[in-house]
C-alpha cells in the first residue's frame, strides 16, 4: 500500500496550517469584533500551544496506558476517551490566556472556541479530500469520492 511521503506530508501540515488560519483568523475577527491582528496572535499561539500539548498528552496517555494496562493498544472505547480528554485539557490551557489577552470573559472565550473547532471540523474535510485531489499519491489507486 502506498503511503505519503515525508516531504508531501510536511507540504500537507504547512498548507493546512497556513490556508486554515488565513480563513479563521479574519472570520473571527469579524464575528467576535476583535482586532485581525490579536485573532491572528491568538491563532497562530494556540496552534503551537496544540502541538506541544498534543505531544505530551499522547506521551503521557501512552505511559500511563503501558501503566495500567500493559499495552498502548487502543480499543474504540479507549481512542474516544483519549480525544475527550485530550480536547478538555487543551481547552483547559487555552481558555485563560486566550480570555486575557483578547479581554472577554471564560463564557464568551469558550464560545469562540467552539465555534474555530466547528470551523476546524469542516475546514478538516474539505481540506483533506481537495489535497487528496490536487496532489494524489503517486501510483496509489484513485479513491472514490461521493
């Protein structure tokens, strides 16, 4: 089965990263009346804070799966308690210093924040499938799409 390679991959990363906070950070902007530059601040500051939380939340998840269970094998059950958990403590990080620096309150910041994981949700999809497209992996059968 043919894979992605390491460069394409890092092409893939950059551009979703790039494309997606050129979209969210003026439309938040605008639907919370916030300055672009601070939204562009916050943005680009909570997609280094995800990364390194993604890290060592799976780190630390791992260990402690090894811990309790032996194994970092992951059932269903498991994976959704992983992103349940690892998602409340991202917002958990997040949520103070975002409502800071952007001067609103915990509720209104916690809106915001659902609606840039909302966007995320189809920005994810829509992204994927047009990369998937654009640059297919060479000598890989063509998927289907609907």
């Amino acid at each position: 089965m043919k894979m992605r390679t390491f460069p394409d991959r890092i092409r893939h990363t950059l551009l979703f990263e790039v494309i997606g906070l050129m979209i969210v950070t003026p439309l938040a902007a605008y639907l919370f009346h916030k300055p672009i530059m601070h939204m562009g601040v916050v943005g680009i500051g909570s997609a280094t804070i995800a990364t390194i939380w993604n890290f060592l939340f799976n780190l630390g998840f791992d260990h402690g799966m090894r811990r309790m269970f032996g194994s970092t094998t992951k059932t269903f059950r498991i994976r959704l308690v992983h992103t349940v958990l690892f998602e409340i403590g991202l917002l958990a990080i997040l949520l103070p210093p975002i409502a800071w620096y952007l001067n609103m309150g915990l509720l209104e910041t916690l809106q915001l924040d659902l609606a840039i994981v909302a966007f995320y949700l189809v920005y994810n999809f829509v992204f994927n499938l047009a990369y998937d497209r654009v640059f297919p992996i060479p000598g890989a059968p063509r998927a289907e799409y609907a």
